[in-house]
C-alpha cells in the first residue's frame, strides 16, 4: 500500500481524487492548508506527494522547494489552474516529478499517479541490483544513503542530480538521449523539455567536476546526449 500525501483546498476536486487514490489502495493523508499540509510533509513519510500550488497559507511551489531543501526524495505531482510554460519549468526546476494543469481528466492524473510508481519502483530496482556504493577516483556514490563525495566531502544534490549521476554511474560507457534521461528520471510527460536535463547536467557537473570544460566524469556523446565515462575504474 503506497501512502499519500494530498494538499488539495479545492473540496470538489479533493474529494474525487480521494475516491480513485483510494481505489489504487492508496493510504491518505490529506489537508487543505498549505501550512498544515508543510508541517506534515516534513514530518512524516508518503510514497508520493500530490500538492495544489494555489493554497492557503504556503502555496505548493513553497512546500516543493522546503521538501527539497530538507534532502526529501519523495515523488511530487503538482496540480495547477495555471497553464503559462513557464510555470510548468519553475514546478519542475523546483524539485517536483510531474505537473498537471486543471482541468485534467481523472484517467490522466491517475496514469500521471501509475506512472511515478512504476517509474520509482524501477529506478529502485534498477540501482540496488548493483553495488551500493561506487568509487570512481576521488568521486564516491552511495546508493543507498543518496550520498554524493568528492575528495571525502559530502557533495549537497537535488533528487534529481542525484538520480540522474546513479543513472549513469550504473552503466558507464552507455550513452543516454535527453529524451531517454526524460523518460526514466522525470517521466515520458516531459517530451519536449529537453533543456531541463541539459540545466540539471550543468548543475551536476559545476558541483562534482574539477573542470567544467573538460568534464571527468559526465562525458557528452555529440549528437546523442550523455554518457558517465567508461575510462574510470569503478571500485
């Protein structure tokens, strides 16, 4: 049973997507309050955090960025009358998984919902069927504590950073397309995006790498997208 957290001040839409969340055999928590709803995602643990950015009190691009900045990995979906673009790259800039602008069809959300748990599960699956913790010269990647070090001092990653330096520690020499990393790190919703991985790349790359223009670890494959380099022996 995966736990959710619903931050919803719409009662009509609150209610019906308790109805389907339930019916995925989902466990609930729910608050109309962005204020309540932050003390409640910082406190406790849920599968997935579906949040309205137009709330009360904290609106939810305020509680995605607290999540985050307190090393929080948990799924976020957010819910938006707003439909501008640039609202869309700020939700995902700021940390969040998927974002659905209203009105959305109850068949949409609860495949944006499928979704993120297939995709979760996989990346999970994905990442501890190799070792937990890899050594490439002075970099350190600890799977399983979502730990980052270079030269022995802890490296500070978004979840996406993180996920995406796994990724493609995982399997070094393999080359993955931005519309690849999009589709296993954010979901297929994204297509069309493509800069947010090349912004996460540049932000990856300024914290771990010695030089930015000659990068040591996260190699471009010119015309594809990215690879981790196969030249590094992983200990």
């Amino acid at each position: 049973m995966k736990r959710v957290l619903l931050i919803e001040d719409d009662l009509h839409i609150k209610e019906l997507l308790e109805i389907h969340l339930n019916d995925l055999d989902c466990k609930l928590t729910v608050r109309m309050n962005g204020t309540e709803g932050l003390k409640i995602a910082l406190t406790e643990n849920f599968d997935l955090m579906v949040l309205d950015v137009m709330l009360p009190g904290v609106d939810g691009l305020e509680i995605c960025r607290r999540v985050r900045a307190e090393k929080i990995t948990t799924p976020i979906l957010m819910l938006t009358a707003r439909s501008e673009e640039i609202d869309k790259i700020l939700g995902l800039e700021t940390g969040a998984d998927d974002y659905l602008t209203k009105p959305f069809s109850v068949r949409e959300f609860i495949a944006r919902v499928k979704a993120i748990f297939r995709r979760v599960d996989l990346m999970s699956a994905s990442i501890s069927s190799k070792q937990e913790v890899m050594y490439f010269g002075n970099l350190t990647i600890d799977k399983e504590m979502r730990k980052v070090s270079v030269h022995e001092k802890r490296i500070e990653l978004t979840p996406k950073e993180f996920d995406l330096l796994a990724l493609l520690a995982t399997s070094p020499g393999r080359s993955y397309s931005r519309e690849q990393l999009l589709s296993i790190i954010w979901g297929y919703e994204f297509s069309g995006y493509e800069h947010t991985v090349n912004s996460h790349i540049n932000r990856l790359r300024a914290k771990i790498e010695p030089d930015m223009n000659h990068p040591t670890f996260i190699m471009t494959t010119w015309g594809v997208g990215y690879r981790f380099n196969d030249e590094l022996n992983a200990l």
